[in-house]
C-alpha cells in the first residue's frame, strides 16, 4: 500500500471538518513546494549558512573525544 493511500484511509475515517483541515494542509505544501523563494529569503538562507561556516570553523581541528557524554547539562 502507497503512502497515498494509507492517508486516503486515514482521511476518509475524519469527518468532514478534519477532511477540509487536511485537504487545506496538504495544498499548503504543494503550494510551499511551488513557490519560488524570495531575494530576501534567498540573503536570508545565504547569511545563516556564512554565519554556521564562520561559527564552526577551526572545529574540525578539535579532538573528537574533548567532550564526554557526561558534560551534557540538558537533554531534550
């Protein structure tokens, strides 16, 4: 069985105001993936990658063993 169908399966168990959520959801991502990203997006993506490269540079250098599994204060 598809993907497809095993949502149609799922789908067709909602009622109808679900069904309408859903429909509304996935022509959201057919929208999102046809549309075409804006100049402004376009920086946006560029700079967040500098910013990363830039942060993490001189890292690969690092000692992969300098931290522990135990330094770790949060876990989520």
């Amino acid at each position: 069985m598809t993907v497809v169908e095993k949502i149609y399966q799922q789908a067709e168990q909602l009622p109808a105001p679900l069904q309408m959520t859903v429909l509304e959801f996935v022509e959201y991502l057919v929208t999102k993936l046809q549309r075409k990203p804006t100049v402004e997006e376009d920086e946006d993506a560029v700079w967040s990658q500098f910013s990363l490269r830039m942060a993490l540079r001189g890292m690969e250098d690092e000692e992969s063993d300098e931290y522990q599994l135990s330094d770790i204060k949060e876990f989520f």
